[in-house]
DNA sequence: ATCGTTACCGCAATCGTTTGCGGGAACGAT
DNA sequence: ATCGTTCCCGCAAACGATTGCGGTAACGAT
C-alpha cells in the first residue's frame, strides 16, 4: 500500500541509500552489476523516486503554470494545446489556473505559483489587469514569465502577441477592397485591450480611406447574447453592407442577428472575423477570417518560456514577439 | 533573490525554526505577542511557505489531476471548468493532462500522477482504453480516481456518466413523436464507447417504433471534415427527414452538408443532438439538443474525488452516478 | 524552601532524496 | 614492503518545513 522508497531497496540489497541512489541515476561510481541489481529491485518493489523530495532537494518543481482568464470554448483551448504540446516535450508539467478575468483571483493564482515553485509563469492578462506591478513578487524571486495575447504597454516581460490595430485594419481594408462602404464594428469586452486597440484599427482603416469613423456603427458586448441582441438593434438603425468582427465570438452572435433580419451573407452583407481558425467552419456560411492560430501563440509562448527557465537566453531585455496573421478567405465574403 | 525561509525569520527574531513555524500555524504554545511579531518579520521578509518542504513532511501535494483525451472546443472546456470550480474551493490545485486518446500516453500520465503525489485523479479514457487495468497502480498506492464521460463496463471506479444508451433512445423518440419516419444517424470516432451506446439506443428506439433500424442510413465519422463528406455522400443516396447526431460536433459537420443540398432545417429535415450546450447557439438554425452538461459534470466528479481523498465516502464499494439529461428545444426541429 | 502549574519555547528527528567527501579494498608497480 | 591508483561504496549533511517530547522560567501556593 505504502510506496516503495529507495531506503526500502537499501536495505533488501544490503547497500546504502546513497548508492541505491547513484545507481539508479547511472552514476559512475556504481558497478554496473550493482545498478542491475537495484534496478531489478526497484522494479519489483514497484519503486517511484518521491518527486516531491527530489524536487526539494534539487529545489526544482519541473511545473509550468498557465493563467488564462476563462476556459472557454473560444481561442484558449488551442492555446492550451500549444503550451502543452512543447511543454511535455520539454519534460515539464502543466497547471492550468483560471483568473476569471479577476484581478484579485489572478493575484491569488501567481501567489499560487510561487508558493507551488513554478518554474514558470504563462499568463494572459485578465481584464482588470491595467498594468504589471503584481508580477513584481514573482520578478524578485526570479521566476520566468511570459505574456501572451493579452498584455500591456509598459510590459517588461517578454510577452507573444498579435499587433491586434494592425490586424483590424488590415481585416477592415479588406473588406473595403472588396467593395464595403458601409462598415459596422463589432467588438469583445471594451474593458479589455484588444478590444480597444483592434477597435482603433477598425477607425484607423476606415479614417484612411476616406469614411468617418466615428458614424460607423459600433458595438461593445462581453458576451454571445448581448452581442445578439445589440446586433439586432443596430440593424433596425442601420444597414451596413459589412461587418468587422474582433472575434469570432461576437460573430456568432451577429450571424442569427442577420438571419432574423433577413440579410444574406455575404451577398447583401459581408462579415470578416479574427479567429483561431475553428468556429468558423462551424458556421454557415463559413466565416472569412484572419487566422490568429491559438496554437502558434501557445507553442511560440511556451518554448520562450522554457529557454528562459533554462537560461539559453540571457539577455536581460525582454522581447516582444509579434506573431503574423494570414487571412483565410472562406464564405462570408 | 533567493526566498525568505523560516529559518530567516527565526534568525531575525532570535528564536527557533520550530517557534516561527508553530507561530505562523497559530499554534496554542505561543504567545500572542511573539505570534504578532513573527507574522509581521514573514510579512516584511515576503516569506512564503516552500510548499515542496510542507508537503513532503505531511506527506501532501495538494494537486488534483484531470486527465482528458484532448482539450478541442467540444465538451471538455465546460467540464474543465466545473471541474476548477470545485476544486478551488475545496483548496486544491488542478493539474490537466492530455492522452491524446492514446493508451500509451494515458499510461505516461497515471505514472506523472503518482509520481507527482496526486492526491487524485479525475479521468475521462482514451480511444484506445478498453479496461481499467492499468489504474491498478494508482489503486495501489492508494490514489482515488474518478472516472467520468469515458469508462468501461466492468469498472471497478467511482464514475460519473450518462445513460447514453438511454439518452439516445430519448432523443431519437422525440423526433419520432415529432413526425419523423426516416431517420438517419451520426456518430463520432466508432472506438469510443459513447459512440457505440449512442448507437444502439438509436437503434433500439427505431426498432421500438417498427422501424427497421438495419436499414437506417448510419454514418461514424472521427473528424469534423469526415462527417460533413460523409453527410454529403449520404443525401445523394437518402433523403431522411430526420438526423440523430450523437454530438454537436457531427452536427456542425451535417449542417453545411445539407446547406450544399439546399435542405432546409427544420422544415425539410429536422436535427437533433447531443450537447453541452454552447455550440447548439452558434449554429444557424440553433440546433435542438439533450442537455449534457459538462459543467455538471465536472462538478460532480470533482466533488466525488474530493470527498473520497478527504475520506468522507467511506464505502469501498464504488458507485456510479448517472446524470439526467433534459431536452433543450431550439430552432432545428 | 519546595512543589506544582502554567506558559513558552528549543532539540532533534523526520519526510525521501541527492551529493561532497572520505575511506577501504584490490591491484600493480617499484 | 610501501606507495599510488582505481574502483566502489558509505557517512552525514543538506533541502525547508513540522512536531513529539522535554525543559526552563515564572508564579503562586503550601
């Protein structure tokens, strides 16, 4: 019932802990036939070294956190599969830890991480967070941290992003290239900041090639049902012949809206998303999007993270990566 | 740089480590005033309990593991979530790991989990598990484990499901009472067990209504893309006026099939699914659908776990807890 | 002055590993 | 016979906390 410990092999051998230990890391001081032996040993005794003592020792915890707002059906799944996918093959351990897009909670969470001696921090920004002063304590004590997706100016970690204005724009340049006049916004949260920046390349493109920005509709909604509905409305104030959607949350929502006005897609209206790549084909028709992969962010986020725990890279300055975005051109347009 | 231990503090004040432990425990031994004083040297210090240290003494972790097939955007992101929920409030943390349906790496993870000292195991089988033989080793070391959505028959584990047998047949006699004669049926990767119940529960409902069920049009597809290539095959030969499918997986692979077909939901066909409740709304017409809700659970099976490792559930004997679907009636029949 | 309490606090073992250092045995060389 | 190597292996101290047991001081009571 009790596990096995290498003192338990110790003494069945007749050895000391100390070389049933280098024995069993291949140490060189061992003979090799004594190593069979403890080897056969610990397999019989169905032996498993205590990690959380070889992790005290060492003062290693081999554990990576990941702290995302909410698991949600949209964009973080992939992400995790990314983060996942390096990390395993890195040899480390993944925490997933929920913020609830709480600042409080997110405080708790990296209190968690240090007290829990993460090796490393990946950590998506939650709503309430303005700035990065709560990330000092884990700065002191010198654990690694990465942002991703969601950031801040004034970062100084290294963080993997999107140039969230730079996509708006060139999402809603592409719908003018395709013959839009009149274009309607459609956006996440406006607490959070890619909501607003992805908003102010919305205005940016439209302001270059010669609409007001500012009499295009625009809607703010946090979720599903609220982008519905504010949808709806907007239809009964305006006719827009195309819709910028900052993801493809929104755009779910948006799409029952024109079916209950009775606007096809994408003949009497165009709708272009931001999206990870999934929904989208869920949807009908099929929503054009600009692919920001989940899976890259995870994977690009995750492996810079490690380097850094590993300390392949030195350089004391951060850096910001900013992934590129490709536009899959699907049905909606 | 390096944390602040108790022995730091104990050097700060003048007194034992054992003093400054028993203090900050809030041991009766200790006075109040030196109580006062060691708190507020911790505070200052930024002290942190080294969570490895306490844990190999009480021979705790503290960590709870989730082990999934795959983290997609079906399914599991609610179940994740019921799952932190309860987990958090009851002080643990949350580990998840994926065995990308294989029985290998579902192997790989059970061993992280006792290696790691996992308190317990929350876990849904892969594909490829076709018995429980290989939780053995958790067994016997005394890790308690909680299967839920995926298991097998002869189970010998606490359990979470649904009747999916039971479900099906509920969801194929409603659209029989609905008016549906010819009724075609979807199913997910044919290996899984949820697959191959659903499936007869399709079939038994057909038979009990007189309807031969061998010669109900039938598709398993693994992917999303299978499912609508196979829909698409299938109505150049049938002409169902209704579809059973076993998730809103295969559902978002049937309906740009029957788009392509110009088949109108739910006046030329109606479709029914199995959910947990999120996609159904994304999709256009919102597809009618059981209710599986994966929150519910996530919650459950956490709160199973949880009272087995705090040994509240004292039987040995293991029980399994079969959820109650109800019938979300949305726009798709 | 002695004894008994009560209130505090320290010693040292412990959890399971790792690892620096030292030491014994065997062996060959001188 | 002595010395030097080489090859193995054990002792004991860490890692940072918890905790049983014992000990000391203060104090009042007798």
């Amino acid at each position: 019932m009790k596990r096995a410990t290498i003192k338990d092999i110790s003494l069945q051998i007749g050895v000391s802990t100390s070389t049933v230990s280098r024995a069993l890391n291949d140490h060189p001081d061992i003979s090799d036939s004594l190593k069979e032996q403890v080897k056969q040993v610990a397999k019989a005794l169905n032996y498993h070294p205590n990690l959380m003592a070889v992790n005290l020792r060492r003062s290693r915890s081999n554990l990576i956190a990941l702290i995302i707002p909410e698991i949600t059906m949209f964009f973080f799944p992939s992400v995790i599969k990314g983060v996942e996918e390096v990390v395993h093959r890195e040899g480390f351990q993944l925490l997933v830890l929920q913020s609830q897009d709480s600042l409080e909670r997110e405080i708790q969470n990296l209190r968690v991480c240090h007290d829990h001696s993460m090796e490393g921090v990946l950590l998506s920004l939650s709503a309430e967070s303005s700035d990065v002063n709560h990330l000092s304590e884990l700065k002191e004590v010198g654990i690694p941290v990465v942002l991703f997706d969601k950031s801040v100016v004034q970062s100084t970690f290294d963080q993997v992003l999107i140039n969230d204005f730079e996509v708006a724009y060139q999402a809603v340049t592409y719908l003018i290239e395709k013959g839009a006049k009149n274009i309607a916004g459609l956006f996440g949260n406006r607490n959070i900041s890619i909501s607003q920046e992805r908003h102010k390349g919305f205005q940016q493109a439209l302001a270059d090639n010669g609409i007001d920005a500012y009499k295009a509709p625009t809607i703010f909604a946090s979720s599903l049902q609220q982008c519905q509905a504010a949808s709806s409305a907007l239809l009964q104030r305006h006719k827009p012949d195309a819709f910028f959607c900052m993801s493809d949350e929104v755009a779910a929502g948006l799409y029952p809206a024109l079916n209950a006005a009775n606007i096809r897609i994408p003949n009497d209206c165009k709708v272009i998303a931001i999206s990870d790549g999934n929904l989208p084909y869920f949807m009908q028709p099929t929503l054009t999007h600009l692919h920001h992969s989940g899976l890259e962010v995870g994977r690009v986020a995750a492996q810079r993270l490690i380097d850094r725990i590993k300390g392949i890279v030195k350089e004391p300055e951060v850096t910001t990566k900013i992934l590129s975005i490709g536009i899959v051109e699907l049905g909606s347009v």
